[in-house]
C-alpha cells in the first residue's frame, strides 16, 4: 500500500488514556491510507516496532504501531507524576522539529494535564500556545471540529467576564485571516464562506443587548469582506449551528469559548478533533482531556478508553496534509 | 371526543407568522386530544367560529378555528403596523385573565415584534416580563425545551459583558427553586436533577479560568441541596449538552442567553418551545419571531412557514396543564 509521509503522534500524560488509544488507534487505522507513529517509551504499548527515523514508519504500520523511544519513568495508570514532565515535552519538542524539518506531514498531540506540567515549571497556559512558541507563529488559532462543523475562537481559556474587554477588531481580523487562509490551504476550500457569531444574544439586537456588533464585530468584518475574506456580519449565535444553517458557511468565528464548543460537543461528543491554525505545521488533537479518572480503572490499560476523537484527529491531519501537498503542487 | 379546559391562544403580531402557523398547528391538531381558541381578529383565519366564552370551544373545535373575536386594523402580512398594538396588548390581556380566573388550562402566546410595540408606548422587554407583570409575578424565569433537553436561565436579554455582574448566589437560589418546583408540579417529576452549568469554561478549573463558580455557583448549589433541591455544582457547560449527558439530568440550570439556546436550537430548531416558570399561569410560547419577511412572501398567508414550534408549545401547555391537574388531585 502507498503510504504518504508519516504523521507523528506524541506521547502525551502517559498515566492518562493516551497510550490506550493511540494503540487502538493503529489497530483502527493499520490497514489504512494513512501512517503514523507515536513518540513515547515503548513499554506503554503492546505490538510495537522499534524505529529511529520517521521513513521507517512504512515498513511496519501494518504490522506493528512504530514507535520512536523515548525515556519515560515507570507509571501507574491514573497517577500522573510530575517526573513525566520532561518525556512529555520532549516528545512534543520532537515531533514539532520533525514537522518542521519536513520528516512527517503533521502532528496529533495526545492529551496532557497542565497541572503535572507546571509543577515541573512549564509556564505556558496550554498545548497551543507551547506549539506556538516552539514554532515562533505569533497567534495560535483554535479549531474545533466535528461532522460537518468547524469553529474557531476569537478568545479561548478566559473567564467569561474579560471577553468582551478582550474582543478588538484586530483581534478579529487576524483571526479571520488565519482561518480564511487555512480553509483554503489546509481544507482545500477554494472560496471560504465564513460564518461570525455575535458576541451578545441576538447578535446584539442593533445595540439594545450591547455594542459590540455594531462597534466592532461588522467593521470588522466590513474590513476583512474589502481584503477578499467572505466573512458575514455578526449573527444571532443560537441560530447558527443547526443542520439547515450549517450548510450556509464553511466555518464559524466564534467569539468565545463555550459559544464555539457547545455546539461541536452537542453534535458530536465523542469525534470532535481540536486543530491549531497559524502555525507553520499542521497540529490536531482529540478534544478531550488526559481521563485520569478512567486510565486509573485498568492496570492493564484496558480501560473501555474510545479512540473515535483521537482516530479522528490523525484522519484530520492527514486529510489537511494532503490539501497542503496538492496546495502546494497546483502552485 | 373528550377535551379538557381549553387553551388561549394569544393574536401576536398579525403582520408576522402567527395568524397562518395558528391555522396550520389548529390543522393538525383538530382531531388530537387538545384543544384552544385564538383571540384574535376572524378575517385572519379561514375556517373559523365565532366564540365568546372559552366553554364553547370543545363545540366547534373539530370543524373549525375557535376565535374569541377582537378588533384589528386591517394589515398586510409583513407590514408591521404601530396601530396593531392596541389588539396585540388586549389579546394578550384577555388571554391572562381568562387563565387567572380557571377559564382556560394556559396560554400559548403567538410571536411579537418589541420595537411596534414600542413605538405605541409599551415599556416591557418583552412577553416574559410583561406577563409577569400582569400576575404580579416577582421573578419569571425562562425554560427552553427542545425533545429531551430543558433549559432554564438565571439571566436572559443583556449584554454578554454584564451576565457575570448580574449572577448572584440569591439570583441562582430564586431561579434554581422555581425551576424545581415547576419541574414538579407542571413536569411530574417527583424529585427532579438539575445539572448547573459554569459560568466560565471548564467550570473556571478551579479559579483558573474565572472565581464565579467558586464564590458564587456552587455555595448557592450547596444551599440548594440543603433545603432538598437536587442541583449539582458548576458543571463545564460544552460537555453538558449531548444526548449521553442529558440522560443525567432532567433540566439544565444556564448562566445566560446563548449558553442555555444554542445547544436547544442546535438539536432542534423548528420544535423548540419557550415556556415561562414562576407565572401563577401556565404560558408557553413557539421560540422564533414574527418572521415579517417571510410572511410578506404571500399576501394570502400561505408563505411556507412551519407551525412545528408552535405545535410543540400547544402541546406542551396542554401536557403541563394535565400535570397540574393531577398534582391537584393527588393532594
């Protein structure tokens, strides 16, 4: 079978599901178009080959789930431990500068907990915003997608009441423009229709429930609709994610965080996939957490963990590999 | 056939939706075990009989429109008009007092337009407040229900900037306790689960993203168990919602407008129906607009628009006023 080049899976909180389903994962995918393999310490997996470089990946990912060593300490499932800190941010370092230097299409990041991290001094407040950093993209993008919805957020991890202090008209424009720019490289759209959520309820009611749409959000959008990025007006949001409206937009801007994932988690609790727009490399996750809570109820790491989110997200990143390479071809 | 009391059906804004989706939701329900009467202005309806009291309607109700008459300057659909909300105000009135006084189960109020009745002098913010008016009401509380899922919500039309200024633990306490008592007395849930959701993403992550949850949500949830409100703490709200995690709960307790309508209008947009707690009546309300554009699409009140929410809001009223009934007799 033609195996394109490989996506790189990282290691993820080992004590969490992570190493549960990314194996399963490759069972699910084994025999399928796309390949990957995972950075992590080869005793979290059954079946596995050992590799040193990503070109290797081919020749086993039928058989066996590849796996690029790395040292991790010994760890029970449920217990996370700060000592796992340097393996799992050495596996994302990895993975980042393998995708960088062109040796895998993309990476899946597996779910990490914060807390174990920054006990072991990581400062930053997430995944998305260390990818940034590592590859020096200056705003970070936050996708979600499930079925037929993609949403991405104008703000993300922030008490509600500073959002509206926080929503600019800049802030808007970048955002649209990163997502507009992805749309067409990553998901092949040639001419993206962006749908934009109003901050207030009723899109602000004309300014009766608030300002914002009227100062901010549509100049906005009037501005971006003069750059070419087909953007609409700020919409009522409650509308705007049913079946019949979403086939009016290839994605929504969303102002704010639960704004954006109600919905993709409404519809589709269980294959939701997070992509990071604006960076250099291509990035998605599951949109789920490390589930301690369920690792911890099998020893054997056989915990009834679902790898639809995860499968979902390797499916994603190698379909937006795809669109970048022929993106890439055709010009 | 047998027909219980029936309901009042409220005129709404005759240049909006409400006079063809009255007609259609009386189409089919003619024959079902329901039955109501519109006030309103008869050369708005085909198919109608004249009534002056509600005992008259169980006569007529299968052969035709039931309509306690009032009058009406004459309208085009889709054109509002200032002078209609002498008759938009009396009808809802009427419809209030005949419920006060045991004449009709409840009413089900058809859709308005605040600014026309603005501009005559009306000073509510809408049906919700001015009903609570009319019944010396202290505090309405607006519930959305959409197949399996109710929503009920502490704070309703503001700014999204000042919904965490506005969310108090008493304000939680008030609404909480309607929302269980209603669930009761006009649902027949004996003893009913209400899942809270955070104000903040991720439930504030223990003051990480926000301190509301913290301060003010879960000590007002604490107080709920305690005097026997079945109310769990701040949940994360974009994982409260799909169809696993609503057969945990019988209603959900939101925050504010869009945290509480998107998930209800992203499950089921055309059979969504609004139902106002807290009123010493039982009123339920279709949850869309007057949608004057697209009643303007025929002069003849045939423009297409679905009667399926105000369907839904019929039914519901008339399975809330069974409830109460049996709750009366059980006592």
């Amino acid at each position: 079978m033609f195996r394109a080049k490989p996506l790189a899976l990282t290691l993820g909180d080992p004590a969490g599901i992570g190493p549960e389903i990314t194996h399963k994962a490759w069972q699910s995918l084994r025999n399928e178009n796309v390949c990957f393999f995972v950075i992590g310490d080869p005793k979290l997996y059954p079946d596995v080959s050992l590799i040193n470089a990503p070109d290797q990946v081919a020749t086993y990912f039928s058989n066996t789930l590849p796996v690029l060593p790395i040292d991790c300490p010994h760890i029970t499932p449920g217990k996370p431990k700060t000592s796992s800190a340097d393996a799992i941010i050495k596996s994302i370092e990895i993975a980042v500068k393998l995708a960088q230097d062109g040796h895998v299409s993309g990476i899946v990041t597996n779910p990490i907990a914060k807390e174990v991290l920054y006990r072991a001094g990581f400062s930053h407040p997430g995944h998305t915003e260390f990818l940034a950093q590592l590859t020096q993209a200056p705003l970070p993008v936050m996708m979600l997608c499930a079925q037929d919805l993609r949403v991405a957020l104008v703000t993300i991890h922030m008490a509600l009441q500073d959002v509206a202090e926080t929503i600019t008209e800049s802030l808007i424009i970048r955002t649209a423009k990163i997502l507009h720019n992805a749309l067409q490289q990553d998901f092949g759209i040639k001419n993206p229709r962006i749908a934009m959520a109003g901050l207030n309820p009723h899109a602000g009611e004309n300014g009766a429930l608030g300002h914002a749409e009227v100062e901010i959000l549509n100049p906005a959008a009037t501005k971006l609709r003069s750059d070419g990025v087909n953007i609409s007006d700020a919409r009522p949001a409650d509308t705007l994610f049913h079946a019949e409206a979403r086939l009016g937009y290839d994605a929504v801007l969303a102002m704010y965080h639960d704004q954006g994932l109600i919905p993709v988690k409404t519809i589709d609790f269980h294959g939701g996939v997070n992509t990071t727009l604006g960076l250099p490399i291509i990035r998605t996750s599951p949109d789920h957490g490390t589930a301690f809570d369920l690792a911890a109820s099998s020893s054997t790491r056989n915990s009834g963990a679902r790898p639809d989110s995860l499968i979902a997200a390797i499916k994603a990143a190698h379909a937006m590999g795809d669109c970048r390479t022929n993106a890439k071809i055709a010009s």
